[in-house]
C-alpha cells in the first residue's frame, strides 16, 4: 500500500521534520521477529529494537494474547484506592531483577513520566527525612532524561530544550564524559574518570546539603551511546554517599538485558538509589514506565506520615494499567524462558566486533559499544544533524531501521537476533556509510 502525502497532514509528527518526512514518508506497517515491513512492502531490518523497546523482537503472539485476555476480564481499574492482581504481581517480578534492597516499584506510562516521578520522589524521601532544603538536582551536558518539564530541565542536549525557556529551576549540569583520546573504545574507556569530580564541585559550589540527587544514565543513549570511563559511575557513587546525595540510575534504554544483565547497575556493579525504567519493561507492546526504589525511601516517606492518609501524593490515570501489566507479565516470562539476557552477553562479543569491523569507513569519527548497544558519529554536513538525517533515510532505502540523534548513529538489535543479523546490519551500514 502506498500512502499520498496529503493523507499524513493531520498528524504532528514527534521528534520528526514533519516537512522532509511527508515528502518522502517512512512508514511501517508490520513487524515481525527483527523486521518491519514498509509501506511499499520492503522488509527492514530492525537494527534499534524500534526505539530500543523491542528487546525480545516483534510479533510475539504470547504478548498479544496476555493483553487480549486481560481487557476482556478486567479492561481498567482505578489505581487510586484500589488495584488489581496484575500490578502487584509484576511490581515482583520487576523486583527480582533489580538490586538487591529496591525492590518498591511505582507504575508510570513511560520513561518521561518515570524520571518526573523519581525527581518527586528524591523531594519527598529528603523532606521526610528532615532536609526539605535539598531542591537542587544535577545532571549531565548530552543527558537525555525524557521530555516532561523535569526531564527537559534535566537535559544536556540543547535542541531539547531552546525553545520552553528556563524549565525546572536549580539543575546544575556536569560535563559529559566523551572525549578525543577514547575515540574508539570498545567497552568501558580508559580516561575520564576524574570527570566524576564534577558532582564534587557543584556541591561545594551550592553546597552539599542543598542537592537532592544526581541523575545519570548509566550508558548515555539517545545521545550516541557514551559509554562510562573505568571507575566513572564508582566515583560517582562515592560522591553521593558522602554528601547524602540520591544516585539515580535511568535504565529506560540499558533497562532489560541491552548490557548483557538485567540492568546496567549490575553490569557496572554500582547500586543507585533509584532506578527509571520504560521501554522494554512491555517489549514496547503498551505503553509503561516505572520507578524502582531502595526500600529505605519507601519506608522514610510512607512512615513520615500519621495514620492512614496518602503517603505520596502523586500518581497517574493508567499506572498499572491491566493490559499494560498483562504485556509486561508475558514480557519477564519471554525474558527468563529464553534467557535473553543471557544470550545477550553472548552475543555481545560478536556484535561488537562487528561493528567495530566499520572503523576504516572514512565518514565515521568514532565508534562505542557495551553490551549490544553501540553508536557511531558521521562527518557533519553542512549544519548539524543534516547528514544525520540522509544517513537514516537512505538505510531506511537499503533495508535498515536505526536510530539516529544529529549526526550520531545508535545500533541496539532486538536480544533475540542472531549472528547473520548482525552481519546483514553492519553489511548495509558500511555500504550505505561508505557512499558520503
């Protein structure tokens, strides 16, 4: 089927140039294993998991048929006041992957929501305790953190954030962790740790008992997969634990098995204090988000409250909503049944290689990789972001689907793809890349 572009007017396309795509649309109309399917009946191959949600691949009948049955029994219940069996016994079964001691889950509807709530819930936890004056919440410059109004505040990546103003007050940002001499690691870079020392300066500089938390993304994605220097997030944790600073790990892309184990706090061995989660929490089969929490937030904020009034004000509509919880269910079954988290570690090796393998491709100035999650930088065109944008339309064109920010590229196929996959996905990169 073929769409003419006056069809596609109504719809404000997010994160999109509205214009140059409903000139030249890219639609997709079926997925199925590690594929799309176009609009004009070309098969893509799924070289992001669609936006790093569908980690167990597309199509996966058990998924649909969870969420089916469940909107038959129960469609929706209110979250306020009542619940239904489905959030308690997935808030378990997030629970048992988590860190040791954050095994408190609270539902959101995505990762923008998740990180609006854990900033709520840093606020809240430091005011039960007695330090309400702790507002202030850092971050770092190329964060990506959602796109509510906390999540924007906390943003290092400029075009999220030049056009609404000021935002959220008292954020102070770090400086991101790339830099030139690692250009072209693989795994953990060597330099850069001291880069952590950032979060020491920002509490001396407001002081230390004015900062709430600090939040990182343990592999900064959306911005072309930074991956932490050796003894980075360690450092970072340190720091947190001697200033009483809240560490808040966004796991909403490395969240279930892109490391190679559940979470990349696991990965990394650093516990945070809070963890953000969405996207493959449902495969990206309904939209869902959650918040993770040490159990001793949980108890200062719930006990701080006399008697049996609402501990924490704050919720949504569809938190654990049924059918959201039914697809997250089949998900962690899917999950733990085919060890995809251990097969990622598997494949990771592999994949890695492989990608590396595109280093002599002379429009490329950098690669990284952790995991099966890997990102590459183009030479800019002639603004930034323009070439960006024809590499991403023009894989689209040879039959691949991955996720580009400006001029950087981010690979991160589906945990269920095999080796011949991720030759076909490095295959069509070079031959496309190797055209500028």
């Amino acid at each position: 089927m073929k769409y003419a572009t006056n069809t596609l007017d109504y719809y404000w396309m997010p994160f999109t140039s509205n214009r140059d795509f409903k000139e030249h649309p890219r639609i997709f109309v079926r997925g199925e294993g590690v594929h799309y399917w176009s609009h004009q009946g070309q098969q893509i191959l799924d070289g992001s998991s669609g936006l790093f949600c569908c980690a167990a691949g597309h199509g996966r009948r058990e998924i649909a048929d969870a969420v089916a049955e469940q909107l038959m029994t129960l469609d929706y219940g209110p979250p306020f006041q009542g619940g239904h069996p489905g959030q308690f016994e997935l808030a378990r079964k997030v629970s048992a992957l988590t860190p040791e001691g954050i095994d408190k889950v609270f539902f959101t509807n995505s990762g923008s929501e998740s990180v609006d709530t854990a900033i709520k819930v840093s606020l809240a936890y430091h005011r039960a305790r007695g330090e309400g004056q702790r507002m202030r919440m850092v971050s770092r410059e190329r964060a990506y953190h959602g796109v509510n109004i906390g999540g924007t505040s906390l943003s290092g990546l400029v075009k999220n954030r030049e056009a609404f103003g000021v935002g959220m007050a008292g954020v102070a940002h770090m400086r991101h962790t790339w830099l030139a001499e690692n250009r072209f690691s693989k795994g953990q870079p060597e330099h850069g740790a001291e880069l952590a020392d950032d979060l020491e300066r920002i509490a001396a500089m407001y002081g230390p008992d004015t900062v709430a938390a600090v939040f990182i993304e343990p592999i900064a994605g959306s911005t072309g997969t930074l991956v932490p220097p050796v003894g980075y997030l360690e450092r970072i944790r340190e720091i947190c634990d001697k200033h009483g600073i809240l560490l808040i790990f966004d796991e909403v892309i490395t969240g279930f098995g892109r490391t190679g184990s559940a979470f990349a706090a696991q990965s990394f061995n650093v516990k945070p204090d809070i963890m953000t989660m969405a996207k493959a929490l449902t495969n990206g089969n309904q939209p869902m988000g959650a918040v993770a929490v040490d159990d001793r937030i949980y108890d200062t904020i719930c006990n701080a409250t006399q008697g049996d009034g609402i501990e924490f004000f704050h919720g949504y509509t569809y938190s654990g909503h049924p059918a959201a919880c039914a697809a997250g269910l089949a998900t962690m079954e899917i999950y733990e049944r085919e060890g995809l988290f251990e097969r990622a570690a598997q494949l990771s090796p592999y994949f890695l290689d492989a990608i590396f393998s595109l280093s002599d491709v002379a429009v490329i100035t950098d690669l990284r990789g952790y995991g099966m999650m890997a990102g590459f930088d183009v030479v800019p065109g002639e603004r930034p972001g323009a070439r960006g944008l024809e590499v991403q339309k023009k894989l689209f064109e040879a039959g691949l689907h991955i996720k580009m920010t400006g001029d950087s590229g981010i690979v991160a196929p589906p945990l269920v793809s095999e080796r011949a996959h991720v030759d076909q996905v490095c295959d069509i990169l070079r031959r496309v890349l190797s055209t500028f």
